[in-house]
C-alpha cells in the first residue's frame, strides 16, 4: 500500500513566482496527494493599501500564476482583506492536510494576523511547515540562514517564459546596459537616477523577482562582460556589476536586520498640530522646496531613489517631529516598492 502525506497547500504572499520558489517546489515534488496554492494579499495581512502601479503589477502577476495553475490543473485562490474565508477554510474546502509557506517577516500586526490563522490551522489538526530558501536569517521555526539559496534549474527558468515584461527579462535588460548607465553615480541624481537603475525593486519587494536570482543572473553577466573586456575591472564600466551587487547585498542586510528588530516604542498617534504637519509633509507642501518636491515625485510615480528616500524620511522625523510609525504608514501607502523589513529599517537608520 502507498503512503502519503495528504493534499498540500501551499500559503503565497510576497513570494509571487513560479521559479525559485521553495514552498511550491516542496509541494510538487514531495510525497504529497496533490497540492493547491493560495495567494493572500498584503491588506489581508493587515499591511496598508498598496499603490495603483503595484496592485496592476500583482494582479498581472497573478492572472500569469492562474493561468499556468490552471493549465496543469492545480487550484489556485487569492485571498483580499474582504473575503471572509479563511486559510483554515481554504484547507478544509481542498481537503489539504498541511500548509507549506516560505519564512518571511512583517509587521507585528502582521505577524499577529499570521498567528492568529496558524492558531486556526493547528486547532484543526493542520501543520504549517516553514521553509527558507533565501540567505537571509528569518524569525521563527524553519527561517533559519541559508548556506546556499535554493534556485530553479536553468531549464525551469527558461521555459517559464512570459515575454518581456517578465522580470527576469527585464533584469537581463538591465544587466546588459549596466556598464554604460552610469550606475554608480546616476542612481543618486533625481532625473538621471531612473535610467541609471533597474527599477526592478518593486518586483523584488512583490517577490515576482527573488533576490537570490537576481545575484546569479548579475554574476552571470559580470563573468561574461569582462570576458568580452579583458582589463576593465577597474574602469567604471567593469565596477559597475559590483556597485550593483553591492546594492542587493545591502538589501539582504536590510531584511536580515529586520528579523532582529524589535518595536519598543508603542505606536504614538499624531497631536493635532503634528497631524496638520503630516498632511502638509504627505503633500509636499510643507515650504521647503528638496522634500516637498521629493514627496511630490513620490505621490504621482510611487518612486524616489535612496538618498530622496532618506530626506524625506528624516526631515519628517527629525526635523518636523512627526512619529515614526505615522510618517511609516505614509511611506507604505506611497511606495511602488514598500517592503517592511525595508522601510522599518530605514527609518531606523535616519
């Protein structure tokens, strides 16, 4: 008689891929009776509401995902903050019998909301197993530090074509022009900082991008540019990869460090006056041209390089006295590219 291990569920949030992706790998290719997949969405994880540009990018992402579940016959639900059923309720209606998620972190109201639906799973009898395919050290059980990422196969990769528009195919695009977009130094000029960089950090915050893939593919192209351009390492153009990965590194400190990080200070709501304060800073009217210029561009592209990002973080927080957690929740509902382990982060350092 074979033995196996139920019907698996497999719990999608900002990891919005087919490729790389540890949680579904594990589903399909362990001893389970079949699996479905769920995708629940940030607001229904207590996140704040996310931008237009990010919501047409997530909901493309997850009509390709719908798609290919559907051509191999796999279920595949997303959950939205008005749904009433639960992840508990997911499981029984596909008759899963354990859920499997890759290790991520959130706030703590949306850690909360995420032990509050694993409360309900483990009533039920119904396990959660965490994996970690990234080298990035994670809360909780299963989120421990990779030595080596867990990636798709070559073959996996390039057969998950979607045109391009595909992150991956957008990424190459980068890398190919990267030795001559003046990378290093354009990333930090507003108007120039747009064509400098990938612009991809909206896909890797959705997950439609992992990092991990994105050090490869970056390394790929290093090796073979200085083939071509024997000599250059030193020259601009041949330090421009490394200025580059030297970037996603800072993001995976960013997200590890986030794992460390505890809120000590509870959520203050603003006075009167500093809500009045908030308004004007959110809006870019607060009469000092930099940061209201830079809110300006935030609010009508979702997007302003780092050095803009620190600016107007810092002027809100240090320079108005406005509270952290207040100009935070601002930030999140702005970005294209809102991520907490980065923004939370950010706002420590200022």
């Amino acid at each position: 008689m074979t033995v196996t291990n139920g019907k698996a569920l497999v719990w999608m949030s900002d990891d919005l891929r087919l490729e790389d992706n540890l949680a579904l790998f594990t589903a399909m290719s362990s001893d389970y009776d079949g699996y479905a997949v769920v995708r629940v969405r940030p607001e229904a994880r207590s996140r704040p509401p996310r931008t237009p540009h990010r919501i047409e990018l997530e909901d493309t992402t997850e009509q390709h995902l719908r798609q290919w579940f559907q051509t191999v016959g796999i279920s595949f639900e997303v959950l939205d903050s008005d749904d009433r059923a639960s992840l508990a309720q997911v499981c029984q209606k596909h008759d899963c019998s354990i859920v499997i998620r890759n290790a991520a972190d959130g706030t703590p109201i949306e850690e909360a909301c995420r032990q509050a639906q694993e409360r309900e799973l483990h009533q039920l009898g119904i396990p959660v197993l965490t994996v970690n395919g990234e080298r990035i050290r994670r809360k909780g059980t299963g989120g421990e530090k990779q030595l080596a990422p867990f990636l798709s196969e070559d073959a996996t990769i390039e057969c998950q074509t979607r045109g391009a528009d595909r992150p991956i195919s957008l990424l190459r695009a980068f890398l190919e022009r990267l030795p001559t977009s003046s990378y290093q130094a354009g990333m930090w000029i507003p108007g120039r900082d747009r064509n400098s960089t990938s612009q991809l950090s909206t896909h890797l915050a959705a997950g439609t991008l992992s990092l991990e893939r994105a050090f490869v593919e970056t390394a790929k192209a290093e090796r073979a540019w200085h083939k071509a351009n024997p000599g250059q390492y030193k020259t601009t153009e041949g330090a421009s990869f490394r200025y580059f990965k030297a970037r996603l590194e800072a993001r995976r400190g960013f997200l590890s460090g986030f794992s460390r990080y505890e809120e000590r200070v509870p959520p203050v709501a603003p006075t009167p006056e500093q809500a009045v304060w908030l308004t004007a800073w959110r809006e870019g009217r607060t009469g000092i041209p930099m940061p209201d210029a830079a809110m300006r561009e935030l609010t009508t592209t979702g997007w302003i390089n780092f050095r803009l990002r620190q600016l107007v973080t810092s002027y809100a927080i240090q320079l108005l006295g406005l509270p952290p957690h207040a100009v935070g929740v601002v930030l999140a509902e702005l970005f294209d590219d809102y991520e907490p382990g980065i923004a939370i982060q950010s706002h420590v350092k200022t």
